[in-house]
C-alpha cells in the first residue's frame, strides 16, 4: 500500500519535477552562454591591445629603416 501511495505521488509530482529540471538547464546553458560572452569580450581586447602593440613596433622598425637609408645614402 505504501508503494502505491509513493508511485502515485511520484507520478502527481513527476510534471513540477521535469519543469523543475528543464529550467535549472535552461540557467545551466544561460549561464554558460554569458561566460562565452565575458570570454570572448576579454579576447576581443587582447587581440585589440596586440594589433596595437605590433602596429607600434612595426612604426618604430619602418622609422629605424628609414632613419638608416637616409644615413647611408648621406654617406655615398
């Protein structure tokens, strides 16, 4: 008798139950979606900061080639 009582409020709460699991994997994935985000936005500045970075001793090598040229050229 007691079984039959625990199935059938096992089956009376199996509904609230899956609705229960549904939306915590809902906030799982939600969650998960917003750290991908805070991710991506931290890379996004990395690779901001490294084009910068690489863009400036790129400027400094092309000033030093030109700064050089024009010295040997004064020397011929």
């Amino acid at each position: 008798m007691i079984e039959k009582i625990s199935d059938a409020v096992g089956t009376i709460y199996l509904p609230t139950h899956i609705k229960r699991v549904t939306k915590a994997e809902a906030e799982e994935k939600k969650i998960e979606a917003l750290i991908n985000i805070e991710i991506t936005e931290i890379k996004q500045r990395a690779l901001k900061r490294h084009i910068q970075e690489e863009g400036k001793k790129q400027e400094n090598i092309e000033n030093i080639t030109a700064e050089a040229l024009g010295r040997l050229k004064g020397e011929i």
